[in-house]
C-alpha cells in the first residue's frame, strides 16, 4: 500500500504524451482520452540517490502513472500481457533486479521491464506480436532491448521525454548485459520448462513422473483452470469481510459511499449488492444511535440509485432545496409502492419534507402547503390515514394561499393514488394535445397535469374520509365547494378531479355535519418514525444478502455447497417467527453438515442489530478477554453450519420440541465441533453455548 496524492489532472511534465506522434496506432484515441482523464497521483518516494538524505528521505515526492498504467496493461493483447509476465518472471529469478529498500547504485527493476513494454507495444506492428505467436522468441528479442539500454545507460520513461530511468553508476551493469546478450532462445526455453513448468507441475497432483512436456503443460492448465474458481471465491469472500471492516470501523460519508458505489460497480455486480447492505446496516445502526441527520438522508439517497451533489454544502441548504429534492425523487417512481426498497424511498421523501418544514424559510405558504401536500400523499399510500388527514388539514387551515400558484402539486410526482387521478392525468394530456393540434404549435404550452395545492388538499382529505367512512364527508366537501366558487385561477386538473368526486359522492351521500365542527380537532402532526425506516433498511439489508448468496451459489456452486437462506433465517429469528427459522435452519443444517467449502457470516460491529443477544454477548466477552481477535478475522466469523445449529437449537427450545427432537440436534451439535478447525473460537464458542443449553433444558 502506498500514499498517494491525487492529481485530476494532467501533468505538464508529460504534456508531450497525448499528441505523441505513433505509427501503429498504439494507443488509439479512445485510451489516450481515458489515461489523461484520470490524471496521475504524486508518491512519498525519494529518488534512490535522495534515499540516505535525512529530509529528503521523508519528503522527497515523485509523480506516479500508475493510474494510466493499468489503462495501458488492459488494453494489450493477451500475447503482450503473457510476455510481460514471463520478462518480470525470468528478471526476477536471475535476480537481476533489486529490493526497494536497497540504497545503493540500481540494477533492474519491475518498473524498467514494465516500461520496455510500453515501448516495444507503440514502437512494433500489432503484426510483430501476433504472426508467429512464439513468446519465447519474442522475450529474447525484448531482453536484447533491455542490454542496448544498459549498454547505453539511457531508459527513456515512458510519459516524460526528459527523464532517464537508469543510474549514471549501474551496480554489476557488465555481467547483466553479457547475461542478457547470450539469452538465446533455446536456453531461454529450458530455462522456462526448468523454473517455471517444472515447479507448476510440482504443485498439481495429476502430474506423474515420466509424462511428456505437452501433457504435463495441459494437465498444470487444466489443474489451475479447475482451483481458479476456488480462489476467486475466497477472494470475494474476502473482499466481503474487508468491506466489513470498512464500514464498520470508518462510518461512511456521503463521498466515501459515492465512491465506494462507484468503484464496486467496475469490479463485480455481487459485491455492489454485498456493500449496499452493509451500507443499509450501517445507516440503521446510525439512525437508532443519534437520529436521521440530512447526512444520513443524502447517503442513503445515494446508497438507493439518486444522484446527490456532494459539493452542496458549500452553500446553506433551504426548504426549496429540499422540496426540490422530493421532487427529483418522487419523478423516479410514478406506481404503486410494495417492495422493501420503495418503502424505505417512501420514508425518505417524509425525512426530506419534514426538513424542508424545519428550515427558516419554510413559513412561507406555498412551501408550507406543499410540503404538506406531498407528505398527505406519502401518508396515505401507506395506510397512515389519520396523520394523511391531518397534514390535508393543516393546509386546508393556512389563512394566505395567495402565493400558493408558484408551487403547484404536479401530477407526474404523483404516485398510484386512485382511478380519478389517473383518469385525470390522462384526460390532460390529452387536452394538451388537442390544443397543441387546434391552435398554432408554437403557442406557449400551459401546465396541465398540475392541481392547485389547497383544492388538492381538500380532495385528498375527502377521499381518505371516504375509505374510512368518515361521517364528515359532506361538510368537508361544502368547504371544498366553497373554496371552488371562491378560487380565483385553478387548472383543468381541479375542475376534472372535482368532476369525478362531486359524481361519486352523489351515489353514496354522507350524513351531515356542522361545517365549522371542523376546525376543533386538534392536529398533531407527527415526526418521521424512525424505528420503521430502521426496520425496512434492516429488512432491505437482508434481502441484498440473500441476492450475494444466490449469485454465489450460480457462480461457485460447483466448487462448494452454499446455502442462500442463512440471513433469512437470521432475520426470521429476530422477528419472533420461530417455525420459519426452524424450518430454514434445519433445511440449512441438512445440506451443511456434511458439506465443504461453506461460507462464513461476519459478525463485525454493523450485524450485530440482526444478531442474536446471546451471540452479540460471546462476542463481547471473546474481544475483552481476547482484544487481539479484533485483528483476526477468522475470529468474528460464524460458518454457516454454526449459525443454523445455534438458530435451530433456539427455535426448537422456543417452540417445546421433544427431547428426542433435541437430542438429534445435539448429535449434530457433536458432529460440527470434531470438524470445525480450532482456531475457529467464535464457533466453538456458539456451539459450547448451543450444547449447553440443550442439555439444560
């Protein structure tokens, strides 16, 4: 790992670079755009002469391409990348190169061959390299390369015209190049089948002594192509626990889940599911500890696929900001409401509405009703009728609507909230349509999908009173009757909306009710709940989970068994529903026990609200008694089989299963402890406690 400084942009010491004049179009246009685009970053690396310097030594800076290096590597064919792994290979054993720590006069290094690449791929015909396709007769020809720059002591750096990577004082420089010059390709090839074969073959298991060469290439090949798949598993498994350890120990911020999101996306579509979940923990651990703050809204309005400008708060936010956010938010969905994700959208358009209400500015009335209005809507859509009604009433009440037409509710924002707006908005546009088709197309087109937010109010509030068979219907559709006569400018889309209500409200007429009784309830307008925006991104969290499972499962299924329903059954248990628990456990358990290769659970800081208190309480005992286990991961990981065993064992406790039933668990119990390695405490402490309370009861 390296510090670095980020430079966005290109550095004038490699200005020439770009528009460099090349033959074989190497690299083409598109690369050049995308290395320059992602600038360079500048290194805490001292110059290997600067190295016995005191300060130097410590603040000597250098540019690094890095970056644009990688870009470059990509871009190769796969002869190129080939060659310049088996060059690093061969410099590397002949130990023709030197450490970084090493302070005297140079040799070779990475970077020298790394560079000779970079030439000899925009120096040779594409032709050069894929003709003959024989690696070893090009490596030999790139190493003769090598001696003429050490013969010369000149290695041009690839991006500065002016710089000069090899040393005026090049330490054992004659014996490398005459090394180099008698690399023939014939000692080239023994040395590879000696040093690069033979120790491959040493590790595969169907190699046997007295195969040919060829045979025991393809049997190396098809043993590694056959345990690849074994380790990227284990690297995303451990990927999966460094993002942990990430989220857990530095709480994201808005940039830092920017970033994150983006960088996950270029690597691989499991591990952006795996991160947005633990960002879902994360952000519920948060909101429970110290409230939703607008930081916490901004991520996770990010963490559900919004753009959120991170340099905003250069300036001060206020409630039209924020009513303007609702509405970039509310214009991404347009239906009915009914997965975890959208409700937890739902919760947060509430969380930046009552922000806007709580902004200085916000007691300016068109703000006030809107936001109102906008929050009725989200209160309705998910049953809360009362706190629907309530906030229609606060509008309904507001003394001075004259500054309302500048904020007007816009039926496009509108989630799925009845037959009538629906048929409204269409007849709309349709009206627009015939006026565009009547009159010149060029008129100035006047907003039709739009309500006017006070006669909005009123209709709302009617119909929640009509789905709860309200007795004051009627006396609050004279109010909104006589807010008709007395509007000075509506839209067509009050005239039509009234339309449909006054219809529907003649065939089934309420009882009457004195109009001024209104006004003596009182309105509590409540805060934002909290505990179920908690529950929903814990729920969420879940279900992103048990995706990673399932696209583990199609990808390394053949390499090892993996059950997808472990967190379901997690989040089961938590919930109190102890049949479903048992009955995943135990399916879990049967397919586990006896299995290889399972997956782990991570019990870092951001799980342990879906964590059983028992287990949350070993945890916590482990790391007192044992602070060194916060350094080991192994230590904070329950397998899978574990986790069903001890989830299974609460269930059947809970429910009064048979002691026979128990009994059987406890075998299972037994089983797991004789094969889980012992370095594994935390699951043989679960274990110890599940066996413990099986023979107690």
């Amino acid at each position: 790992m390296v510090l670095c400084c980020r430079c966005l942009v290109w550095q004038s010491q490699a200005a020439d670079w770009p528009a460099r004049q090349r033959n074989y179009g190497w690299p083409d246009s598109a690369t050049i755009e995308h290395v320059v685009s992602r600038g360079c970053d500048i290194v805490g690396v001292a110059h290997r002469q600067c190295r016995q310097h005191e300060w130097m030594s410590k603040y000597q800076r250098r540019l690094s391409f890095s970056r644009a290096e990688i870009v470059l590597i990509n871009s190769w064919m796969p002869v190129q990348q080939i060659v310049y792994h088996m060059l690093r290979l061969f410099v590397k054993t002949e130990r023709l190169t030197d450490s970084v720590d090493n302070s005297k006069a140079a040799t070779l290094s990475n970077y020298h061959i790394k560079t000779l690449m970079l030439w000899a791929s925009e120096l040779k015909p594409r032709s050069w390299w894929s003709d003959s396709l024989n690696l070893i007769k090009i490596s030999v020809k790139l190493l003769h390369t090598l001696s003429v720059w050490l013969t010369d002591r000149h290695c041009q750096h690839y991006f500065i015209n002016d710089c000069n990577l090899m040393d005026d004082n090049i330490m054992n420089m004659q014996m490398i190049v005459i090394k180099l010059m008698s690399t023939n390709e014939a000692r080239l090839s023994s040395w590879f089948v000696q040093n690069y074969i033979d120790k491959c073959a040493e590790r595969c298991p169907f190699v046997v002594f007295g195969m040919k060469l060829q045979n025991v290439v393809s049997a190396v090949v098809d043993w590694r192509l056959a345990n690849s798949l074994l380790d990227l598993g284990r690297t995303c498994a451990s990927a999966e626990c460094i993002i942990q350890h990430t989220v857990s120990d530095l709480s994201l911020t808005l940039r830092s889940c920017v970033y994150f999101k983006n960088m996950f996306a270029k690597m691989d579509a499991c591990l952006t599911v795996y991160f947005t979940a633990v960002a879902f923990l994360d952000v519920a651990r948060r909101i429970s500890s110290n409230g939703f703050s607008d930081e916490l809204m901004d991520i996770l309005t990010a963490l559900l696929g919004y753009y959120v400008d991170i340099p905003r708060y250069t300036y001060q936010m206020n409630s039209v900001f924020f009513l303007n956010t609702v509405s970039k938010l509310m214009n991404a969905v347009a239906h009915k409401f009914v997965s975890t994700m959208q409700l937890a959208e739902i919760h947060l358009w509430k969380a930046y509405l009552q922000r806007a209400l709580r902004c200085r500015d916000s007691d300016s009335d068109s703000i006030y009703c809107l936001a109102n209005v906008y929050l009725a809507v989200l209160y309705y859509i998910t049953g809360q009728y009362q706190t629907a009604i309530d906030h229609c009433v606060l509008v309904m009440r507001s003394q001075d609507h004259s500054q309302c037409s500048s904020h007007v509710v816009q039926g496009e924002l509108l989630p799925k909230i009845d037959d009538n707006i629906d048929s409204v908005l269409g007849l709309a546009v349709f009206y627009q349509y015939v006026l565009l088709a009547a009159f010149d197309h060029h008129q100035q087109r006047q907003p039709c999908s739009v309500f006017t937010t006070e006669l909005f109010a009123y209709y709302l509030n009617i119909k929640i009173m009509s789905v709860t068979k309200c007795p004051m219907i009627t006396g609050i559709f004279q109010r909104y009757l006589k807010c008709m006569y007395e509007m000075r400018q509506f839209f067509v889309g009050d005239i039509l909306v009234f339309k449909l209500l006054s219809s529907s409200l003649e065939q089934n007429i309420c009882s009457e009710l004195d109009v001024e009784n209104c006004d003596r309830f009182v309105i509590c307008v409540t805060e934002l709940d909290t505990s179920e925006l908690v529950e929903l991104l814990q729920k969420s969290a879940v279900e992103h989970l048990t995706t990673c499972r399932q696209l583990d499962a199609q990808q390394f299924g053949s390499v090892g068994t993996i059950v997808t329903t472990d967190y379901e059954a997690l989040y089961a248990y938590k919930l109190c529903d102890y049949q479903r628990c048992l009955q995943l456990s135990t399916q879990n358990v049967q397919r586990l026990l006896y299995a290889n290769c399972v997956s782990c659970v991570v019990t870092l800081a951001v799980f342990m609200q879906v964590l059983d208190d028992d287990i949350v309480s070993l945890i916590a005992l482990m790391l007192v008694v044992n602070p060194k286990c916060r350094e080991m991961d192994r230590n904070v990981m329950l397998t899978q089989p574990t986790l069903s065993l001890y989830l299974m064992t609460q269930c059947q406790l809970k429910l009064r299963h048979s002691v026979t039933s128990l009994a059987q668990t406890l075998n299972h119990i037994k089983h797991a402890q004789r094969i889980i390695p012992p370095h594994r405490t935390l699951d043989h402490l679960t274990l110890h406690l599940a066996s413990r309370k099986i023979m107690w009861y």
